[in-house]
C-alpha cells in the first residue's frame, strides 16, 4: 500500500510540474499579441486491474476503490476571443470573430492573429514582432509591398491596405476546416495538421490590436494552487517513505 500510495504521489507530482510550465507560459505571454493560452488536460486513470483485467497477478481487494492516478494529455488551445485594445496605430488590425493573418518567410506559410504590423526596409509589410521576417500575405498568396519612400499606409476595417486612398493589397484571411488541428510552432504562429486552410470573411477593427486571452490574475492565483499541490504531494513521499522504512526496521527486530 505504501508503494503504491508513493506512486500516487509521483503521478501527482508529474502532473502539477506540467500543470506548472503551461501555465508559466501563458504567464510569460500575457503580452504577446494575439496570443492564444493552452490548457493543461489531465484524465484519470484506472487502477492496473481494470484496465487489464485478465492479466493475473493484478488483483488486490485493498485498492480496488482508489483511483489509479492520472494520465498527462496533450495541452488544449483556447482560440476564445481576446480582449481588443485601440493603438490608433494605421498598420496595426485586429481580428474580431474566426479567422487567421496569413504569413510566410519565403519557406513556409503560417497563420496568426497578431496584427501589429510594420513596414520593412525593402517597404514589405511584415509582422512587427520578431526580426521582421515573418511577410504578411495577400489575398493572392503574395507578400504585400508598400513603397519604400514612407508613403503613409494604413489598413482598413475591410482589409484592404492603403497608401492614402489608393488600395494596394487585401489582406489574405484563412481559417482552418477544424480549429482543433492547429498547432503551434512558436513565434506565435501556427500551422495546420493535416487539415485544409480556406479563405474566410471576417471582422477587423483598424487601430486596433486584440490581446492575449489568457487572465492573468487567474494564472497566478492557480500557479499559487499548483505550487502547493505539488509540494504537497513531495511531503507525501517523504511520509510514505519514512512508514516503510519504520515498517522494515521493525520487521528486522521481530525476527
């Protein structure tokens, strides 16, 4: 029983520390544009004898009503909306409904819903974060230039981006056929898995940003949660490996 109230624990322990880092990271990208926070999943497991219940060996009346732990699951993402909050800068746009930025870096085309844009040196229309390599795409697959002279530019409500009242290119806006086969590849990007990217008709809001959805404060108050959790079940192990160490040693006197 020891043993396996020590592996209980163990099993606890492994869970909160991956509870731990999901939840550091959306912490850490509480900021980041667009960022979209991941959900730590978790089921229970049962114990040996029922999930194998041919096996011999495995039988014991002592544990049949404990619970056999828990499985560590994929992490979920939450595409819920997130807040929008006005820069009044011209380039920046937020998305407000489904919908993805489509970027690409000459290699390979990803999608995001950072809109915090920028002009580049060669009057490309790039995503702002990072050193700039991520092009922001049209609606015909192509990076969107803009003149390399500062002409004013500005994106508007519809997609279309401008120098003044002359329409330079639409923003090309992709969804996937199922949302849950994104993934993410770092850089606040995503890519599809095995599942087709479509153009999609969606709401923007010009001057605009949309922030992380992820609340913060809740974030801490349950890594708070989290950090007791596991050290409590640290004490357990010392506890339980303490009782099978008196448990052995008075064995030994006895005989």
């Amino acid at each position: 029983m020891s043993t396996y109230g020590i592996w209980l624990s163990a099993a606890g322990m492994k869970l909160n520390d991956h509870r731990q880092a999901v939840l550091t990271n959306n912490v850490a990208n509480a900021d980041t544009t667009g960022f979209k926070h991941d959900l730590a999943i978790f089921t229970q497991r049962s114990i040996e004898s029922r999930e194998n219940p041919t096996a011999p060996g495995l039988s014991a009346p002592g544990l049949a009503g404990l619970s056999g732990g828990v499985h560590v699951r994929p992490s979920f993402i939450s595409f819920a909306q997130g807040p929008i909050v006005r820069t009044d800068r011209p380039l920046d746009v937020a998305i407000q409904g489904e919908g993805f930025f489509t970027v690409s870096n000459g290699d390979v085309t990803r999608y995001t819903r950072d809109g915090e844009f920028a002009r580049n040196k060669r009057g490309e229309l790039v995503l702002a974060a990072g050193d700039g390599r991520w092009r922001v795409l049209g609606d015909d697959g192509s990076p969107i230039v803009l003149s390399e002279d500062g002409k004013p530019a500005s994106i508007r409500s519809d997609g279309t981006v401008r120098e003044g009242e002359e329409v330079i290119a639409v923003l090309g806006m992709a969804k996937p056929e199922d949302l849950t086969r994104l993934r993410k590849v770092g850089e606040n990007l995503f890519e599809p898995v095995d599942t087709p990217m479509s153009p999609v008709e969606t709401n923007l809001v010009e001057g605009s940003r949309e922030s992380s959805n992820f609340d913060v404060m809740k974030g801490l108050a349950s890594l708070i949660a989290v950090s007791r959790a596991y050290q409590l079940n640290a004490t357990m192990i010392q506890l339980q490996d303490q009782m099978s160490a008196q448990a052995v040693s008075r064995i030994a006197r006895v005989a």
